[in-house]
C-alpha cells in the first residue's frame, strides 16, 4: 500500500530501521520515543498511525504477517533510505520479522531460531537434549491427555498455552479434579498473531521459588544480560504479573550457575543475534527456565531497567538489529520497581484518580489505564486487565519498595459490578 513520510528527526544522518508494529500507545510509546532519538525509523504496521507519527520517517500500512507485502514495502524504502535493520518487539511479529530481515539480509537471528523459543514444547525438547536442566514438560490435545499427564508428572502441575507468553493461559492444578478447568482456561486464551498446534497445551512440572526475568542482548552469540527483574505475581493458581523489581547491582548478574545456563539456551536454540527476554524460577536445585522469548520484555521492564541502570535496553535491541555494537555498561545504581493495579473481583471502571498529594519521595510516575466504562474482568475471563500501574525509582531500595507497594493509595479505582 502507498507510504506516506512523516520526517521528524533532527537526525538526518541516522540509520534506518523498519519497525515492525507498534502496539498499544499506553505501553509501548516510551520504546518508539527512546529508540527515534537514535535512529530514523520506518513503521510497518497493519493499523492506521496516529500517536507514532512524530517519531517516525514514515509509514506503510499492509499486513505484517504476509512476507510479500512485507519484502515488497521494504525494497520500495531501501531505494530511498539507507536500511539498517529490521526491529519489533512485538510477541506476534518476531517471526515475520526475522524472515524479513533473513530475505532483506540483514541482521538477525534465523526464523527457525526465533520459532524455538516461541514453541515452548520446541524448547523444552531442544534444551532437554542437550542436558540443559529442564522441568517435565507433556504437550497435550485434549483434557484427558491433560490429566493423564499430570497424573504423570505428579502434583501440582502448571497448565499453559504452548505459543503465549506473559503469563496468559498459565493455570498451577493441584489435583486431577482441577486439570479440565486448567485446561479449559489455557486453550481457550489467545492473542492475535500467535500461533496455534496440534497439540496446543503443556503440562508442565511445578517450579518452586522466586521468579525472575532476564533481557539481554546477543550479538555474534555472545549473550550480555542487561537487567535482572525480580517478578511479583498473583490471583492464584494464576500467575498474572502485577509487580517487577530491578536493582541496578543485582548480585544475580554475577550469578555463574545462571549465566551459563543462559548463554547454554542461547547458544542451543541456536539465537545469536538479537534481544530476548528469558525468566527463570529460582529453585532450590538452581535455576530452571520458565520460557525465553525473542523480544525485549513486556510491562515496561525496559523502562524499569534504563530508571536503575541509567542504559536503555530498548535502544542496546535496537542498535544490535541493526548490526551496530550496543552500549551495556550501567550507569547509574538505582532500585526501580513498577507495580500494577487490579481490581478486587470483576467490575466496570466509574473513575481512577491519581492521587499525586500521596506521593512518597521515589515515585516517578502514576498512570491510570483505564477509563470510565472499561470492563476489568480477572483470570480466567480476561488477562491484564489492569487500572492503573506506579514506578518508583531511587538509591533507597526500601523507600523504592515501600512507595511502589502503596500503589492502590496512589491509583483509586471507583467502580460498580459488571452487569453480566
């Protein structure tokens, strides 16, 4: 479809980068506005711009799922700009990016290495394999294979969905009794762009421990870890992520055992070029991966992490697309923490006030979401389905956390019941 230029940037001299997609403005506009002021950037997206207009040099509306129409709007910006590389961070698009960037021949990882690690069954076999610890882990088809497994695997078992990610899908089942619900719940979540299989669902060994996340950058496969967000989750057996926590020194990036597992990950499934968010669980026989994901991590954990560091994660991924050697080091030594808001059970919004008279010393900013009128439903209903969220920011982990913690003070929800 034609493109239309929309030039902004005062940096004329700058590479390129074909963005593809660009997401939700409440949570993504803090990536797009960090990376233009280092790059120019060329949006290819499937929905008419609006917000990403000052940021970019301009735009092509097509169908970003389909690699002719894709190769087809890149050629045609090739001739005119100098193409650096392709970048997203998009969960749905990394696969048809990395196939457009591979026919482009440009940086990146290859699409079968971005399908291993969207394939959470791919990857558990792979790494599995190759002697990398992994949790017992079935892909099942029905409830009945989901409880046959489970039986199995032994009690309690994680039920999830084999694409997703950010815990969308993901049910703990204590007994047999609680599998066909479980399973219910995590092959019925969906999110646009994902792929579905056969065998759609994985029951999974229970993890114990804390939970953490990790995004890095990985260049000639060499994997730097940039941050370590230490998660928080909640509404059990669900694992909905309401709260994230990076400290700029975390001993965890010296952590030996867990560096090597992840660079082992890497180097198995074959990603050695790109940025990827991988989470792990913190078990008492060592670290264990969650999943990994070819992307930079969701729920602000980029911004969290340049508030403690000082160095953008987002734009360490967008220097690495397009084949350029990221600035890592930190610097800065701060605690940041985000937290998110939920309501208590399932409800219509009437009003969210930010009460900024509440405000502790860290607080960096307090958002409402939602508005009057959106629906807020909770798993297994609806999944993010949150209000408002708070990220504190300061050298003082425990103020940090004591402001960030005071996040339903600071975002009030008034709401009534849902109506069905």
């Amino acid at each position: 479809m034609a493109a239309s230029s929309h030039p902004h940037s005062s940096i004329t001299e700058a590479p390129v980068l074909l963005l593809m997609g660009s997401g939700d403005r409440r949570y993504r506009e803090y990536i797009v506005a960090a990376v233009s002021g280092h790059f120019r950037l060329w949006l290819l997206d499937a929905h008419e711009p609006s917000w990403q207009l000052p940021y970019v040099e301009g735009t092509s509306l097509l169908d970003t799922k389909n690699l002719d129409e894709l190769l087809t709007e890149a050629k045609k910006v090739m001739q005119r700009l100098p193409v650096a590389g392709v970048f997203t961070y998009d969960e749905s698009l990394v696969h048809a990016a990395a196939r457009l960037a591979e026919a482009l021949g440009l940086p990146g990882s290859a699409p079968e290495a971005v399908l291993a690690c969207r394939d959470k069954a791919t990857t558990r076999a792979r790494l599995t394999a190759a002697d990398v610890p992994q949790p017992a882990c079935t892909p099942v088809a029905t409830a009945a294979e989901a409880r046959a497994a489970a039986d199995e695997t032994g009690y309690p078992v994680v039920i999830k969905a084999r694409g997703l990610a950010g815990s969308l899908g993901v049910v703990r089942a204590d007994d047999g009794d609680a599998v066909e619900a479980a399973f219910e719940a995590a092959s019925s979540a969906n999110w646009p762009g994902v792929p579905r299989y056969e065998a759609d669902v994985l029951v999974e060994e229970y993890l114990t421990g804390p939970e953490i996340s990790i995004d890095a950058v990985v260049v000639d496969g060499v994997c730097t870890p940039l941050i370590v967000a230490r998660k928080q989750v909640g509404m059990d057996p669900y694992f909905e992520e309401t709260g994230h926590t990076v400290d700029a020194d975390d001993p965890l990036l010296r952590d030996p055992e867990l560096l090597d597992q992840l660079h082992r990950i890497h180097q198995v499934l074959g990603f050695a070029h790109g940025a990827t968010h991988t989470e792990f669980k913190l078990t008492p026989k060592g670290p264990r991966l969650v999943e990994i994901n070819a992307r930079l991590g969701g729920d602000f954990i980029p911004l969290v992490g340049m508030l403690a560091t000082g160095t953008d994660p987002a734009v360490a991924a967008a220097h690495v697309a397009a084949g350029l050697t990221p600035d890592t080091a930190p610097k800065a030594q701060r605690t940041a923490a985000i937290r998110f808001l939920y309501p208590e059970r399932d409800c219509e919004a009437v009003e969210v006030t930010v009460r900024t008279d509440l405000f502790g010393p860290t607080v960096h900013s307090a958002v409402a979401t939602a508005g009057a009128g959106t629906r807020l439903a909770l798993p297994p209903r609806a999944y993010m389905n949150r209000y408002g969220y708070v990220i504190a920011v300061g050298e003082d982990r425990d103020q940090v956390t004591a402001d960030a913690d005071a996040a339903p003070t600071l975002v009030e929800l008034r709401s009534r019941p849902l109506a069905d």
